[in-house]
C-alpha cells in the first residue's frame, strides 16, 4: 500500500514538472501592445509643428530638414506633409506646400552633392522656376561662373546635367528663346559637354520635334538621330510633311541616320517636292538605304 501511495506521489511530481516547464515559454512570449507613435513618426510631427513656430530660424530649418529628407524614404513624409498642406496654420501650410514641390523635383532627379552644395534650394527653386530661369542655372554651370569655397570650379557630374535638361524641358522649354533651346540641343549632342552624348535626355528632347520654330524643329530632328533615338522615328517621320522645306531636309535627313526603311516609300514622294534642296536630301538618303534609285524614278 506504501508503494503504491509513494508511486502516485512521484507520478504528481512528474507532472507539476512538465507543467512547469510547459507554461514557461508561454509567459516569455507575452508581450504588451504598445499605442506610441514611433521616433521617426514623432520625429517628424515635430518638424512639421517647428513649421509653425514663431522663431523664423526653427521654422527655416525644419522645412529644409524635410526638404532634404533621404530620398529613400520620402514616401514616408509624404502623408503627413499633406495633412500638413490643409493645416489651419497659414504659416504651415505655406511651407509645407513648399516642401511637397521639392519633394515632386527630387522624385525625379537626384542631384549630386556638389551640385546642392552650389545650388542648396535648388529642389525647391525648380519648382517655382520657369524654363528659363532653369536654362540659367546649366549656363552658371557650362560656363563656370559658380566657384566653390576652396576657389575650384564646381566638379558637376553628367548625371546632374542630364537631370537639368530634363526639368528644363518638362514644360516643353516654354518659355526659352530659339538660342536656349538651340544651346540645349547642342549640349545634347555632345558639343558643350566634354564631347559627350547625353543619349539620357532624348525622351525629353523629343517634345522639341513639335516646337513652334522651324529651325529648332529642325536641328532637334537630326540630333535624336545622331544620338541613335530609335523611339523618335514616329514623331520624325511626320516631319517630312512639314511646311518648312528645311525641316522637310533634315527630317529625310534623320531618317537615313536611322536606317529607317519603313519610311522609303514616303521618301520617294520627296524626289518630286518642289525644294531642290529636299529632293536632293531624299535622293542621297535613298541610296543610303540601299533603294535602287535609277529603278524608281
């Protein structure tokens, strides 16, 4: 009887033990919730509160704080600086839609640290810029008139001047004159840029093709094709309607560049337009594209 009663003793014991042992686990993996914003979170609803405060320099550098956010993580101020835009604070919501034009410019170009460090507001600047005001700042650089603080030209890299003449051309260059937007295509094409195509910037050069003026038209047409822009072909191709004969020219011109042989049926028409000059363009770019032309007179 003894036995038996120490048996189911040890048996008790055995199982409080594994019970134990059991629950523990269950009681590290408890954790309370927590309803605090996170530290960038506040972080940031505290820049946005600095945008109103009445010190000029606590609201100055918070906007400029956001302002220059990583670009990695601009979707994250994104939100709240909206909200900010419908504050009941005149002096908040003016920043804060300030901050989300700079925050549109720097989601399509990132400029380098040299750059900013000669133009620091330029993400916003851009914004309020017109085209020309744009165009000013590639001349600064082209023609180094910006200095640095140790007395060297600026060191701005192709990628800075491909994300200019993006943004100077995002309206269509409304706004430039014939020589800023003849200057920009030939910067392009390699003639004011250490002799280097900037084959990056042909979708944004394509909106010249429909330009109002001829000659821009024109000088727009051959460049593309000496950048190799095959994706220009359509818009080049309707040039050769055009009502200028010079555009007519270089248009016919473009498209031998281009090794474009879907258009030789359209350039045989030429051979009888009433300009010499673009008969004798489309006779060459003809014989260039290999069409038998003594066949097809």
């Amino acid at each position: 009887m003894k036995k038996r009663l120490m048996l189911v003793l040890v048996l008790v014991g055995m199982i409080g033990c594994e019970t134990t042992i059991t629950e523990e686990p269950k009681n590290q993996e408890t954790k309370e919730p927590t309803t605090q914003d996170s530290p960038l979170t506040t972080n940031i609803q505290q820049l946005i509160t600095n945008l109103g405060s009445d010190d000029w320099e606590t609201r100055e550098k918070a906007q400029k704080t956001l302002e220059n956010w990583p670009r990695e993580k601009l979707d994250e101020i994104e939100p709240p600086i909206n909200k900010a835009a419908q504050n009941t604070n005149p002096e908040i919501r003016n920043r804060a839609n300030k901050i989300l034009r700079a925050i549109a410019v720097r989601k399509r170009v990132e400029f380098s640290q040299e750059l900013l460090t000669e133009f620091p507001n330029i993400y916003s600047d851009f914004f309020l810029f017109d085209s020309h005001a744009k165009f000013e700042v590639i001349e600064k650089i082209l023609y180094n008139r910006t200095l640095t603080s140790k007395g060297k030209y600026t060191e701005i890299t192709t990628n800075d001047i491909i994300g200019l003449i993006n943004e100077v051309l995002l309206d269509n260059g409304i706004g430039l004159n014939r020589d800023e937007k003849t200057n920009i295509i030939n910067l392009c094409r390699g003639d004011r840029w250490n002799g280097e195509l900037i084959k990056e910037s042909s979708a944004s050069l394509r909106k010249l093709l429909k330009d109002e003026d001829w000659l821009v038209r024109s000088y727009t047409a051959i460049t593309l094709a000496n950048l190799g822009d095959k994706e220009s072909i359509p818009l080049i191709h309707n040039l050769i309607k055009d009502e200028s004969p010079a555009v007519r020219r270089e248009a016919v011109h473009a498209l031998g560049r281009l090794d474009d042989k879907e258009s030789i049926p359209e350039i045989k028409k030429l051979l009888k337009d009433k300009d010499k000059n673009v008969r004798e363009q489309a006779l060459k770019t003809l014989k260039e594209l290999g069409v038998d032309v003594e066949e097809n007179k």
